[in-house]
C-alpha cells in the first residue's frame, strides 16, 4: 500500500514534468511538486514556489519554509507525518500572487495528491491556497483558525508563514492553529489507529 502511493507521487510527478497548461511552465526553472511523506496524514498546502523553490525544485525551502519547519517541530508534528506542496507547482515571476487560471489549470494535479496522500487534516497556509479550495470570497483574517469539513477532509486556514516574517503579530494566532491542529490529529490517532 505504502510502495502503491509512493509509485503513484513517483509517476505523477514525472507526468508534470513537460507541463504547459498554463503561462507558469515555460518560465520555471523546475517543477515543484511536493516533500515530506506519502504516509503523512497532515498535508501542509501554499501558494506557490518562491525563488529557492525553483532553482530546488523543493517546496518550502526559503526563509518562509525555514519558519514552516520551526513551527512543525514546535508543535510536535514530525517530518514523516507531514506532506507539503503548493497550489501550483511551478514560481509565478517576481513571486506574484498565481491567476486563477494558473490556479484553475494545476488543481487537478493536487487532486491527485490528494488521492493518494488521502491526508486526514490539510492545513491551508495563506489567502491563495484557503481561496483555492475553500472559498475564492473567503478572508483569511477571518478564516483561520476555524475548521471547515469538505468531503472526507478536515481542513485548517492559517496565515502564510511568510506573512509572519513580514508581521510578526501573526506569530501568536498561527502557533494557536497549530496547537489545535496537534489537538485534532492526536485525537484521530487515538480513534483512527494508525491503519487508515
Ligand atoms: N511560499 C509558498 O507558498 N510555497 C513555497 O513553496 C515557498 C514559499
């Protein structure tokens, strides 16, 4: 089952590899599809690749990831609990915010991530990946912090961590949506088993 999903990432990713269903594709420098675990029952979901990102092909790996990092291991969440990736997979130029039809065009994609991460909880870091699958209307201001139950998934608004090195007043709601989401995952644990 484990070798299925990592086979399925595997392959997937290779699929991306010659992508040009939207403007992103002929700029990039590679591809960014996703680290972490295939088991991991958290998946962790930004906007887009930055800078290092790209020239990695490694999502959250910049200042921004450096932080993401800090804050899983601050809650206790560890590395092969967790998946990250971004709504779309390739930098949008001078790190601007991707268009909807960037958006629209690579969504599929994290739908097959989805499938085969089959996440319990998925945590929504920032505007653009809440607007993305929850509500193109929602704020995040507002939004986060708050549960949202959409098919078989959980799901958790919070601010981007980069939005926390540009503010860090932000520090203290984040780390709260991060005790809550380790209150909900330890509690699935103790009623799922490790099985599912
Ligand atoms: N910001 C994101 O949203 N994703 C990354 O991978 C890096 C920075």
């Amino acid at each position: 089952m484990i070798i299925h999903r990592k086979e399925e990432l595997i392959r997937l990713e290779q699929s991306l590899q010659g992508c040009g269903k939207c403007p992103l594709g002929p700029t990039r420098t590679n591809l960014v599809f996703g680290r972490g675990s295939e088991t991991g029952k958290i998946m962790l979901i930004g906007e887009g690749p930055g800078e290092q990102e790209d020239l990695q092909g490694v999502p959250f790996v910049g200042k921004a990831g450096q932080l993401l990092d800090k804050i899983l291991a601050a809650a206790e969440l560890l590395e092969e609990e967790c998946y990250i990736c971004n709504i779309v997979k390739c930098r949008p130029p001078q790190n601007r915010v991707p268009a909807p039809e960037e958006v629209e065009a690579c969504l599929p994609y994290l739908r097959l991530q989805f499938g085969a991460i089959r996440p319990w909880i998925v945590v929504l870091l920032g505007a653009s990946a809440a607007k993305a699958i929850i509500d193109p209307k929602l704020a995040i201001t507002k939004a986060r912090g708050k549960w949202v139950k959409k098919g078989d998934y959980l799901f958790m608004p919070t601010f981007h961590p980069a939005a926390l090195l540009r503010d860090p007043g932000k520090k203290a709601p984040v780390w709260q949506d991060f005790q809550e989401i380790k209150r909900v995952y330890e509690e699935m644990k103790a009623t799922k088993g490790e099985t599912e």
